[in-house]
C-alpha cells in the first residue's frame, strides 16, 4: 500500500496506474467497521483499490465541530492496509484547496431540507470535495454508506447531472449490536452515550410518524434537530453529550 500526502505526486502516480476496474472510496479517516465494510466491497468488485482521508473544512459550518473531528490517521492507515488497499490520497488541506474555496459546487432547486437547511454550505461543500476527489482519483465505481443518505442522494445527483462516468455504489449502514449506526463522531461519546445512543435507531423504526418519533427522543434526553421523512426513508439529526448523530431507516 501506497500513501499518498501531495496533490502533485498522486497526479503522477495516477497517470501511470493501469486497471481494469479502479474503485475508490472516499473517507474523512476515523475509520470503524462501516468504513471498512465499503472497503471490503470495493476491494471484492474491483482490480484496484483506492481510499482518500481527508477531513474536508469546507463541509464544517461550526469551526469547533471541525476541530473536535477526530483524527487517527496511524491507526486509519493499519486498518486500510489490513483491508487490502493499494493507494492511499491523504493531502493537506492547503493542498487540496491551493488558491482556497474560490469553485464550488452549489445544489440548487428546492428549498433546503435536513442536512441542508441546518448546516448551511455544508451540501456544497460535500458536493465540491467529492468532485474534486472524483477528478484526481478518476474511479470505474466509488463507494457510499447509506447512512449519509441525503449526501449519498446528492453525489449521485450530481454525478448524473455532469455526465461523470462513474457508478455510485450505495452499501447499507453497519451498526452495532444494539442498533447504533457507525459513526467516527460515537469515539465522543461515553460508553453511557453509547448505550443510550441506540434508541434512536428504535425511535425511527417503532414510532408510527415522524412527530411521535421526536416526542419519544426528547423525552429520552436527546436534543432533536430534525425528524423528517423522504425518499422512502425517515432520516433524522439529533444531539447527545454535545455530539451531532444522524440515522435513516427505510419506511
């Protein structure tokens, strides 16, 4: 496996990689086992293997969220290699945005719903990286978990939209045994949190509407910020101990 810190060096790199089939998946690293199950699908579908780390500013609209984001890339790096991965792009941030934020990606239509509404540029900032990326890593498939499933919308969206020739592969959520979806933000919480944490995933699966389902978490101890459903699904975002958790279920 092959790491990859400069923008530069990886574009030489991948002028001179040959494959049938390159699959890529993208990751902001603090990897659990939900990464590693895109990996491993990645790895069984694909003849190379390419997986990005690079936590990624402009998705961040409270600073302090982007400073509390984890980061492990050692340990990130031990796994990924374990996985079978053959090229690793992990760049610096004044490295992947050399004359900054100045092209973006702005969704449009609608008025913004869920992730839209209350992170304001953070769909713009995920749609922006995640072309960027695309671009440098130039993939026959790259790989997403459902459990960003407004995001996982979006990226196939736009790919379609700019006739970019890359399937969007979309892999279920992995949760625990308790039924807490993986997430790098579930190292902040305590294993209490982590306990208690579960019962959003029962709260959007057993109650009958999105309103009771926020009732039931309020009464829980969970700040709520949105309980909505779309697109066959019921998606929701909500806070405990000061961490931010989203989860979807289909309906």
């Amino acid at each position: 496996m092959q790491v990859w810190d400069s923008v530069a060096r990886w574009q030489g790199r991948r002028s001179v990689l040959r494959a049938l089939t390159v699959g890529f998946v993208p990751t902001m690293g603090a990897l659990h086992r939900g990464h590693a199950s895109l990996v491993e699908r990645c790895r069984a579908e694909n003849d190379l293997v390419i997986v990005s780390i690079f936590v990624n500013p402009t998705q961040f609209n409270d600073p302090r969220d982007l400073d509390r984001y984890p980061r492990t890339l050692d340990s990130d790096l031990a796994l990924l290699e374990s996985l079978g991965v053959d090229e690793v792009l992990a760049p610096s941030a004044v490295d992947f945005y050399p004359h900054g934020y100045r092209y973006r990606v702005e969704p449009s239509g609608s008025a913004p719903i869920m992730e839209s509404a209350h992170r304001p540029g953070f769909m713009q900032g995920v749609l922006t990286v995640v072309m960027k990326l695309l671009n440098l890593v130039r993939p026959h498939r790259a790989y997403f978990g459902e459990k960003d499933f407004q995001q996982l919308r979006s990226v196939a969206e736009m790919v379609e939209e700019f006739f970019i020739p890359i399937e969007i592969v979309a892999c279920p959520t992995v949760r625990a045994a308790s039924g807490l979806a993986e997430s790098s933000r579930n190292a902040r919480l305590s294993p209490g949190g982590r306990e208690k944490a579960a019962a959003l995933h029962r709260a959007l699966i057993e109650s009958p509407t999105p309103e009771e389902a926020r009732r039931v978490l309020e009464a829980a101890g969970f700040g709520v910020e949105y309980v909505e459903e779309h697109w066959g699904r019921r998606l929701a975002a909500v806070f405990l101990e000061g961490v931010r958790l989203i989860d979807n279920v289909p309906r």
